[in-house]
C-alpha cells in the first residue's frame, strides 16, 4: 500500500501535465499575441507593418547597401524588453552607449531571421516578435514562458 500511493501520485501529475500538453493550441496563442503586439503599437503610436510571418516591424531608418541574409554575421546593438516595458537583455548600458555584438544570423531566434533583414546595413528600427518566434512556451532566465519579445534601439551596425 506504501508503494501503491507514491506511484499514484506520479501517475495523476502525468495525467495533468498530458492534459495541459493537449490544451495547448498554438494558433490561439499566435492570435494572442498579435492583439497584444497591436494593442502595444496602439499605445506607443508605433507606425509598425506586419511581415506575413506576424512579425512585426518599425523602420526608423532603413540604412543603404545591403540586406543580410540567414548565412550572414550582423554586427547589432538592441534593447529586448517585455511587453511591460521590463528589460531583459541589452547592449547599451545605463549611459545608453551601445556594445555592439556580431552574431550569426541562423543562430538567432526566428523572428530574428525574419526581422532583421528588414533593415540595409545602417538600418535602426524596432522588432514586435510573437512568442512563436522567440522561445515560445520555454521559459528563459527572465523571459516568461509564451512571452511577446520587443527590441527597441535596435541598429544593424554592420553585414558579413
């Protein structure tokens, strides 16, 4: 009987945690997250256009020459902050003088691979990323699970 509850209980968390796999829906969570990024770019009078993806993007400056491609090394500075205004990454600091870092873009979130290369080499702009295309239902050291990401200050420095 000892043995008989403990394996019970295991059994009932994995008939929850089964439960909760299967009420997931993706494309409700993809609806969700629109009308939060609409409601965001309503509230930050953003003029933002929508990648077919449901990415959004705003062009502060569009830059000249060229447009990355996935293979591509871009050279970036950003600010991530949740939809809540929290910051949860950056390369500025406090004084807001950007460390640029050099990333490669096939290793970079999916919105990335398809935000970025709005922008030409110079191009400054801000990224609206549904949680689909950034970690999605994983949690990430301060990122919430199922979390709309923003990159302001975002400034595609340079292309390799």
């Amino acid at each position: 009987m000892r043995i008989f509850i403990p394996v019970l209980f295991v059994l009932s968390l994995c008939i929850i945690s089964c439960d909760e796999e299967e009420a997931f829906d993706p494309e409700q969570q993809a609806a969700t997250d629109r009308e939060l990024i609409l409601d965001y770019i309503r509230e930050n009078n953003l003029n933002a256009q929508e990648d077919s993806s449901g990415v959004f993007y705003v062009i502060d400056s569009p830059g000249s020459i060229s447009r990355p491609e996935i293979t591509s090394t871009v050279t970036i500075n950003y600010r991530g902050v949740l939809l809540n205004g929290e910051e949860f990454d950056s390369t500025y600091d406090e004084d807001g003088v950007g460390t640029p870092i050099a990333l490669l873009l096939a290793s970079t979130i999916q919105g990335w691979q398809i935000g970025i290369p709005k922008f030409k080499k110079g191009g400054k702009g801000m990224l609206l990323i549904p949680s689909g295309y950034a970690y999605g239902r994983t949690a990430r050291g301060n990122i919430p699970s199922n979390s709309v990401l923003v990159f302001e200050g975002l400034e595609l420095i340079d292309i390799d």
